[in-house]
C-alpha cells in the first residue's frame, strides 16, 4: 500500500486509499464518501450534518434492502433505525433526527484514518463541538473539478458491493473464488451458488488509479474513455492453463480502447516486461480486504514469492504454446511515466 499513497499523491489517489485500503468494519465510510463528494459537487465550504444526512442515511436504508449486514458488530442503534424505517415503523423525519444525532459519532474521526494514522492532507476538518459542521479542505472541493469524480463514486459503491457481499456470506468460513462474467464480478461459493456483486471496471479502476494498464492513458468507468477489461494472459490461452483460472481478478486488467482492441493487443500475449506490473496491481488488491484479497491469494499463491513464481510459470506456458519468444510479443510505449 506504501506505494500506491505516498504524501505526494493526488487527491484523488488518496481518496481511493482510504476507500480501498482502509478498514471494513461497517459500511458507514461508504455512505459518508458519498455523501461528501455530493457536499463536494455543490461547492460547500463547510456542511453541517443536517445537510449531510439525508444523502448519508439514503445510501444506507438503500443497501440494507439488498443486505441487510452492513456491520461486522453485533448490533448498531443507527442501521436498526435504517431498518425500522424501511419497514415504516419511523417518519424520515424520525430518521434525520436519529441521524444527526448517533449515525456520525464514528465515521467523522475513522473516515481519515488509513493503518492507524490520520491522513495526510485531511480532506475536512472536524468542528462539530462547535458549530456541529465540518470544514471541507480544498482537496475535496477540488474532487468534483476532476474529471475523474464520477469514478471515485462508481469505485465506492463497487467497494461497498465488494464488502457487503463478503459480509453476507460469511467469507471468513467459505474459499470464495471472485471471476469475470458478462463484465460483473461473480462470487462463487461453490458450483451452484454464485452472486453478481459488481462492474469489474468499477472493482478495478481505482487500482490502476484510472490509467490504461499498457500504455497510461487517462480511463474511466465511463464514455468517452471507457475503460475496457482485458484477460492479460489472452482468454484463448485457456487450453494451455487448464489448472488456472483465466477469468480470475489475478488476470484481469483495464485498459484503453487502443492497446485493448483496434488492431492492437487485442489477443496476444504481452511481453514480458508487463509482469512486474501485474503484480503490483494485484499485490494492491491483496493489501486491500477481502473478498478479492482472498480471491488473489486462492488463485495465485498464500506468499508473495509464490504469487511471482505463479504468474511467471503461467506466462511461460502460454509463451511456449502460442509465441516463439517472448521476446517478440506484443508491448507498447507508455504515454506517461509509470503511474501505479
């Protein structure tokens, strides 16, 4: 994770740092992340939790429907509030008040908080005892100038999907195995069981930081420069991987239209040089929380040197079964510096 957040990142690197790194709990941050690039878009200087809450506890009551766990604690009196207003046993009212008053006492502090330490250029600072608002920093305001605010908020909610779905069923008693179908990430329990959880685009963009995993162009979640999900060691070389999983997380990338298809890689094998990339994109999802953490570690190896050793023997067989060289397989110039 030190590499993917250093005190020099952007904005909107370190907003995906504390979304995807920091801890799973509750979905309370999910909600509050949403509700403060809402705050964001609409130019506030400074929002008090009156204005927060109504985009804040529709976020929550929204998912409870789908599930109902949104909580790793035995109980919490805000989500039993959510819950007896789905069921029409409080006003919304009832719900703003109940809201204001206990649905904020932790996610304020723990929102910022990334491996135990506050984060560097906070995005708001907290003056509830006060004025019961908070103080949005220019860093957050400057979110909804970039073009990319419309992917910190699809990447949320696909985080949000990722966390509830391992909540639900109970991932820390089950081997789950996280694949690409039709562009959703399914998760798989076993043979029969199987739930569409979220976009792969959505899941895997902010990994790459919103760049073209070949050539680091500028993508997105989102037309015109939609991102692409591409199989790195090619679909085709199935046959030659019969023990892998070629639709796993651990081989799936985003890139751009022009290196996916076009003439370009389309369904050739990368040079080899593209390794060492590939695994630090997935060592950043290994560092993130399950279920794609354990979906990784299923589908590449328990330790970091198995993962390379994995990754490199795969490649290797598909090299001898479809190229004479790897040597001679398809790369591209990068547009930027290295950027993930």
């Amino acid at each position: 994770m030190s590499s993917f957040y250093h005190p020099n990142s952007t904005s909107q690197d370190r907003w995906r740092a504390l979304i995807l790194f920091g801890r799973n709990t509750a979905s309370y941050k999910f909600a509050f992340g949403k509700a403060l690039l809402t705050a964001a878009e609409q130019g506030l200087n400074s929002v008090s939790l009156e204005q927060l809450a109504p985009t804040y506890t529709d976020e929550l009551i929204s998912h409870l429907i789908s599930h109902p766990k949104q909580t790793t604690a035995p109980s919490s009196s805000f989500l039993e509030a959510c819950s007896r207003f789905n069921l029409g046993e409080i006003s919304r009212e009832d719900l703003m008040s109940i809201a204001v008053k206990i649905g904020f006492k932790d996610v304020v502090g723990a929102f910022q908080n990334l491996k135990g330490s506050s984060l560097n250029n906070p995005f708001y600072s907290d003056d509830l005892r006060e004025s019961n608002r908070l103080i949005l920093h220019d860093d957050l305001l400057r979110l909804s100038d970039s073009s990319s605010i419309s992917d910190l908020r699809s990447e949320t909610e696909s985080r949000w999907r990722l966390v509830e779905s391992a909540w639900s069923l109970g991932v820390s008693e089950r081997i789950l195995a996280v694949d690409a179908d039709e562009g959703k990430l399914v998760l798989r329990t076993n043979r029969r069981m199987r739930t569409n959880i979220t976009s792969c685009r959505d899941a895997l963009n902010g990994y790459q930081k919103g760049f073209c995993f070949y050539c680091f162009k500028k993508i997105s979640t989102q037309a015109p420069n939609l991102g692409e999900v591409d199989h790195f060691l090619p679909f085709s070389s199935k046959e030659l991987l019969p023990k892998a999983n070629i639709d796993g997380v651990w081989n799936l990338v985003l890139a751009c239209r022009n290196c996916n298809g076009a003439g370009e890689k389309w369904d050739q094998l990368p040079h080899y040089s593209y390794l060492e990339r590939l695994h630090r994109r997935n060592e950043f999802l290994i560092q993130s929380k399950h279920p794609l953490r354990e979906s990784l570690i299923n589908q590449t190896g328990q330790t970091e040197r198995n993962r390379v050793t994995t990754i490199q023997e795969r490649y290797n067989d598909v090299a001898q079964g479809i190229a004479p060289s790897p040597s001679s397989c398809w790369r591209i110039t990068p547009v930027n510096p290295e950027k993930f």
